[in-house]
C-alpha cells in the first residue's frame, strides 16, 4: 500500500496556494482521526457551526442539497436530516479515504468521488449547496464558486462555512492556542502535527470575510453577506443564485 505524503514527510499544501495532490494526500493521512480531531480542536463548537450552516441552507422537505468537500459527512448528514425521506442529498469529495468514513457513517447520502472545480452534478439540479472547511484548501476559489451556482437552481442558496480572523480581543488567545495547543494535540492524535500546521498557516493567509463576500458576487451570487460566529474563528459565508428573468 503506498504512503501518504505525511508518512513520507513529503511538502505540504502551500497555505494560500494550496496544490491539489498534496491536499488530497493531506487529507487521506488524516481521515481515520478527523471527526475526533475536530471535536477536541474546536472544543466542540464544528457541530454547532455545521448544525448553523445546515439552517442557512433553508431546505424543505423533499428538496435536493449538495455539500462539496464532504469529508467524512458531517454537513452531509445534517443536510439529510433536513430534507427527509423524499429528499435526496449528494456529498462529492475528491479523498477516497474520506468518502469511504463517510459512506460508513451516513449511509443514507449519496456519495461521489469528484472535484469541486468539475462538479459531478447536472446543470440547475440543487437547491442548496454547502462547502465546510473546503473553500480554503482549493486554490482557484473563482472556479469552485463558479461550479457551485452552476449545479444550483434558480433561487438555490449556497452556504460556506470557513474559518475567518478572531475579533481583535480574541486574537492574542486564538494565536497562543494555534501555535501552541493545536501541535500537540495533533501530535498526541495523529503521531504527527504537519497537517494541522498547514491549518493554522492557511487560516492566517484566509481573505476576512467581505473578500470573500467579494468572491462571490463575482461568481455571479445575488443576495450575498456572511455572519460571523465564535468571536469570529468562523464565518457563514451566504448568496442565491439569481432566479430566471421572467419571459418577455
């Protein structure tokens, strides 16, 4: 079986320019820890985060969501749980070893090995689609954003959740807790830190949130903003598409 890039302590992703091979080598290193990692490292606070982002897609019963680096499925099976037995959720990630913790963990989401800038998903087929923790680690933010309104219906709402800047007084302790606290757990975890490093050296380089505000009007979203939760670690990065001018 071949090693991943940590195991051979191989070149991380480049924060801020992160490239693809190393993040999809990063991540299968880390996937048989990550939901346990997340847990101890946002001292529980992601499944408040995620329960949060899964509101804002405001999803009815029967509809149809995305979540676009799914991980291990945690939005996923939020999402689910949103749109009942009638609906249909579809989570795409480009780590095997992610996908296959999370066909595990949440059997009733479609699953599928695919790229956030070459969505495996039809035109306009989506009411809602979601991205946790993924925007960061895809360097051509453009594409990706693009592919999500591509895959939305008219009207469809996307919501990302992405680590952010602290408010001011938060940032002395936040920092203290990346460069100290972070490493060891990982290393107590994982038997390594590496991965969790690139984590607080990418978070460091993140636009703040109206950049990314910025991004998605770009991309063609309407209706856009984003809310800040946990003295501001995170952001809920909000947008519609537009919906179809009526016929003339």
């Amino acid at each position: 079986m071949s090693r991943t890039a940590l195991e051979r302590g191989d070149t991380l992703p480049t924060a801020g320019r992160p490239e693809r091979e190393a993040v999809r080598s990063m991540f299968t290193g880390i996937a048989p820890r990550y939901d346990l990692l997340n847990a101890v490292l946002s001292l529980g606070e992601d499944r408040r985060w995620r329960r949060r982002a899964a509101q804002l897609a405001r999803l009815s019963q029967g509809g149809d969501a995305l979540d676009v680096c799914t991980g291990t499925g945690a939005l996923a099976r939020l999402l689910r749980s949103k749109v009942g037995a009638r609906g249909r959720v579809v989570g795409v990630d480009m780590t095997e070893a992610m996908l296959a913790a999370a066909a595990s963990a949440v059997p009733q989401v479609e699953f599928r090995l695919g790229d956030a800038l070459h969505l495996p998903c039809a035109d306009a087929s989506f009411d809602a689609a979601t991205m946790a923790f993924g925007l960061r680690n895809i360097e051509d933010h453009q594409g990706a954003l693009r592919e999500l309104l591509r895959v939305l219906r008219p009207g469809g709402r996307v919501v990302i959740l992405e680590f952010s800047t602290p408010d001011r007084f938060m940032r002395p302790l936040y920092g203290l807790y990346s460069r100290l606290a972070i490493p060891v757990v990982a290393r107590a975890l994982l038997g390594h830190s590496g991965a969790y490093q690139y984590l607080t050296s990418s978070i460091s380089v993140f636009p703040a949130p109206p950049v990314v505000a910025g991004w998605l009007r770009q991309a063609g979203f309407e209706g856009v903003g984003f809310r800040r939760m946990s003295f501001g670690i995170v952001a809920l990065h909000l947008g519609r598409r537009p919906e179809l001018p009526p016929p003339a």
